[in-house]
C-alpha cells in the first residue's frame, strides 16, 4: 500500500508463527546468549519455570509477520525508528504468536514519500500480549 492509502485506526491481523525450544536456542546462541534462553536447567530454577524465547527473538518474529503480510510491499522506503517497546509477558517453546497491526500515526513528508507508524501488538494462543513496539516506515506516496 501506498502512503495516501492508510488511514489512521486500519488494523491488520497477521498469519501466526509457532515458536520452538530449537528456534529460541538457536536464536539465543547467536544473539542473547542468556541462561533463561538456552540452560534449560537452570532456566528451570528461575522465575519463569523453563526456557524462555529471548524478546529480542519476539521483537524480530513480530515485525517478520508483519513484514510477511505484504501491506507495504515494494512501497517501503526505509524503516524510521521503534518506539515505547514493551516485552510484558515470556514467550515459551510451543507458544504460537501472532501480530495485531494498528496505524496510529501517519505524517507527510516533503518528497513523494510519508512516515507510517503502526503499534504492533503481538499475542500467544491464549491471547496473552507479550509484546508491544511503535513501528515506523518511510513509505511512498
């Protein structure tokens, strides 16, 4: 979609993502080499009960649906920042995600291009939110 085309208050579901002890380590190895995301023993000792998905890993899984969802297509620019990012519950192996998209802001700019900001609002199949993040993109007009 092009600029001119969102309004603000659209909202967009995406398709869900079902996250795997293998994908949180895997990840985490690379990334956040953290206990609670990889030494399942010890994650087991702490506050969570058991391996949990680093949010950094929600972070990138959410804006993926996002992303894989096609709104912007070819018409995204660059993305212009991340806003008021909220982890607010662990995401465990076996947790199936999904994102709810919502416009919140849109701004021109002076070329043939605006700022779209969606809040992305991702949630577990018990409809628990676990993250939420301010998206923004340059997108043309």
């Amino acid at each position: 979609m092009k600029f001119d085309e969102f309004t603000v208050g659209q909202v967009f579901e995406t398709k869900s993502f079902k996250m795997t002890k293998a994908d949180i380590m895997r990840f985490a190895r690379e990334f956040d080499p953290q206990y609670m995301h990889l030494n399942e023993e010890k994650a087991k000792q702490g506050r969570f009960d058991g391996i949990i998905a680093s949010g950094l890993h929600t972070l990138s899984i959410s804006v993926r649906l996002w992303i894989e969802q096609g709104i912007y297509g070819d018409d995204i620019i660059a993305g212009t920042g991340m806003n008021n990012l909220k982890f607010i519950k662990p995401v465990y192996p076996g947790d199936e995600l999904y994102t709810i998209a919502e416009v919140i802001d849109k701004k021109e700019t002076k070329n043939e291009s605006g700022i779209i900001t969606v809040l992305l609002s991702t949630y577990n199949d018990k409809e628990d939110k676990v993250l939420e993040v301010d998206l923004s993109g340059l997108i043309k007009r």
